[in-house]
C-alpha cells in the first residue's frame, strides 16, 4: 500500500519520525536509493510490517511502500517473499502511521 506523506507537516525528520511509530531503520535499497523500516508484530523477525520510502526530489513529500511479510524468502539469494500490499491489516497500519507522524 502507499502512503503519500507531506515532510513539511511531521513532527520530526523522517527517521526520527519512523522510530516515533515503531518502526526500526534498515538501512537502505542499494538499487534504488530507498529507506528501509520494519516493525516487528510479534517480537520475532517475522511476521512483520516493512516500509521502502523514497523521498521525492523536491524533498517536501515521501511515499512509503506499506506491505507486511508474513514469513522470510523461502529459498537462499532469493527477494521474493509473502508480502501482503493489501488488507484490512495493513490498511489499519497504515492508518496508525498517518495519525502518528502529523502534528
């Protein structure tokens, strides 16, 4: 699911703002340049909810990339997982972002 986010009306810089909703850095997609969050549901690695988040040129707005992994890759070297884009979970996550980061 993506989220559009206005960067001049969050409380605090996007990583700050991320950790205020839970959400723990990942450091960054080396082919894309995008921030990576995640937050674990259940205290494990997974299942868990994970954020790509590229800023947009002007750097006034950013959209996140919502989805939640449901299990790990399930084969060495792969990226692909059970990303779940849509759904009455992640579409309350993403409902619980927007009413954490504005002012």
């Amino acid at each position: 699911m993506k989220i559009e986010i206005d960067l001049t009306k969050i409380r605090e810089n996007l990583r700050n703002a991320m950790r205020e909703c839970g959400y723990a850095p990942e450091g960054v997609e080396e082919s894309t340049g995008e921030l990576k969050f995640f937050r674990s549901i259940r205290g494990g690695r997974y299942p868990r909810f994970h954020i790509y988040c590229r800023v947009l040129p002007d750097d006034t707005k950013a959209v996140l990339n919502l989805h939640l992994d449901q299990k790990q890759p399930s084969y060495a070297g792969s990226a692909a997982h059970s990303g779940e884009y849509e759904g009455s979970v992640v579409e309350a996550e993403a409902a619980r972002i927007q009413s954490h980061l504005y002012f």
